[in-house]
C-alpha cells in the first residue's frame, strides 16, 4: 500500500491503540459519544437526499439505545478481539426491514476499528469500512461478529479503491434507486497530501450520489478545545494525534470539493453541550463540523 496523502507518524499513532477501539471509556472514548449524534446527522442527510421520508427521532434514539446496549454487554464479556476470527463468538444483532438505512450502500473511509461503519450496518446499511491501519482491520472484524452485525472491512487507501475502479451504489430497491453516501469524518485533517487524497475520494462518490464529510475547523477555539483539551489535559484522544495547521476551514474544503466537481448542500456544526455533556448539530462551525456535498447526475463519470 503506496500512498502520498498516508501519515507514517500518524498511522503508529492509530496502530497503538488499535485493540483498544471498543473500550468505551477508552482512547476512543470521544468517537463513542459523540456516534449517535454523528449517526443522526448521516441518516437524515442521506434519507433526505434520496427522496425518503425523515425517520423518526423517537424511533432512531430505540435503535441507537439497543445497539449502545449490546456494546456494553460485549465490553463486559472482555472479548479478546485480537484472537483468530474463528474463535470468537457470533453475535445476533441483525437490522430489521424497517430500519432507516435498509438497501443504503455506504463506504466509511477512515474507519478505524468500525465505530461509524458497524453502527450504520446495524441501521440497514450495506457497509464497507476502509483503513489504513492494519492493524484495526482485525479488531473491526472481531467487534462486528461478536454483536452479530454484517458488514466488509478492507485495509487500503481510497486511492486503492479507485484503482479497484469501485464506486458505490445500489440498484432499485422497491422502485426506487439509492446511490450512496461516502462517509469520511474526522479523516481528512490526518492526510499529508490533501489534493491527493480529495482527488480519490471524489472519484468514490457515483453521480447522483452523496459526499458526508466532518474535521474539526482551523480556529482558536478548536485549538484550545482539540489540542489542549482533548489531548493534553483531559487525555481523551492521544498526544499528537492531531497537527492544528492541518485543520481547514469550511471555505477552503468546500473550494476544495467544488474544484472536483461536488455540489456543497449543507455546513453545520458538531458542538458539545458541557452542562448536559451532550453532542448536538449546530449553525456554529467553530470548532468542528460536517460538510454535505452531491455530485450532479449529468456529471462525468470518472471510469471507462
């Protein structure tokens, strides 16, 4: 795997920590709480975009509560997830028809050890989680038999994929064809070779289809909050993990996208409430957000 935009120092940062990815108070104890809202914020840009109706609230926070549930009685059991695949016990926890990404095919990009990708296989999503780091790729695999949800993990580049000439869609579900989101959040602000890496993952995204992306803004306040806080006082995400100059700003990265052909729908902000220790989507961008771009049908497709 040869890839200009791969961070070498930054991939022995993830490859660390890779078998603590389902410690719920554990390195990646920031991802695991703010997932449900991240989760949300997918299924409504994606429901939206392909014409469905919005899902309800009440019934999304059921599903995302059982799933929370069956992750900590996993965590419970002290699973030894570096163990061959074989022995690990297999799970039950399957989507039913009703639930809000069914016939949805999804790619998340930068996935880790699966904690975006296997909740929204959970939802009805047809996932595929890719990574860079070898070494989560297993860990990934393990968690998703053992809670009993299907879905595919691959370790690679998205450049990879482009080369696999792979972009993703699905075919007519009761009449009614989805193209699918790539999703890619917190990712992007990892890469060396920005241009590079934007150049591939674009080519991922089927005309017609839906770009879901989030990194945190190039402020004070996400210095203060990212570096400082997460990282240096409170230890949730490890040391160095992230480098504030590589952060961008809503503008640039829609520029950026818009270069490549992507139409921006929505900015919206990713905000934690510290009095009810809550995440929740805002119009503020000041520390993190998502961006949601489309590619236009008419566009020119990328293979011949």
């Amino acid at each position: 795997m040869s890839d200009s935009s791969v961070d070498t120092k930054d991939q022995e940062t993830w490859s660390r920590v890779a078998q603590q990815w389902w410690q719920l108070d554990g390195p990646m104890k920031p991802l695991h709480h703010m997932n449900p809202t991240r989760i949300s914020f997918i299924v409504a840009q994606t429901r939206e975009h392909f014409g469905k109706s919005l899902f309800s609230r009440e019934k999304l926070s059921q599903y995302n509560a059982i799933y929370t549930e069956q992750l900590r009685r996993l965590e419970s059991q002290n699973i030894d997830y570096t163990a061959h695949l074989e022995s690990i016990p297999s799970g039950s926890l399957h989507p039913d028809v009703d639930a809000p990404l069914t016939g949805v095919s999804i790619v998340d990009v930068g996935c880790g050890a699966g904690i975006l990708a296997e909740h929204l296989a959970y939802l009805g999503g047809c996932v595929l989680g890719l990574d860079t780091t070898a070494e989560s790729i297993p860990v990934a695999r393990a968690h998703a038999k053992a809670i009993g949800v299907a879905l595919e993990y691959k370790h690679g580049t998205v450049s990879d994929l482009v080369q696999e000439k792979q972009q993703f869609d699905v075919d007519a579900i009761d009449s009614f064809k989805l193209t699918i989101a790539v999703c890619c959040l917190e990712v992007v602000e990892h890469v060396c070779d920005v241009n590079f890496f934007l150049d591939h993952l674009c080519k991922l995204v089927r005309p017609g289809g839906l770009l879901i992306m989030s990194t945190p803004n190039r402020t004070i306040l996400s210095y203060l909050a990212v570096i400082i806080a997460a990282e240096r006082i409170l230890g949730w995400i490890p040391v160095g993990a992230h480098d504030w100059s590589r952060f961008m700003r809503p503008c640039e990265l829609k520029a950026m996208l818009e270069r490549r052909h992507l139409s921006c729908k929505h900015i919206k902000g990713l905000e934690l409430d510290v009095l009810r220790w809550q995440w929740f989507i805002s119009d503020r961008d000041w520390i993190d957000y998502f961006i949601t771009c489309d590619k236009p049908k008419e566009s020119v497709k990328e293979y011949t």
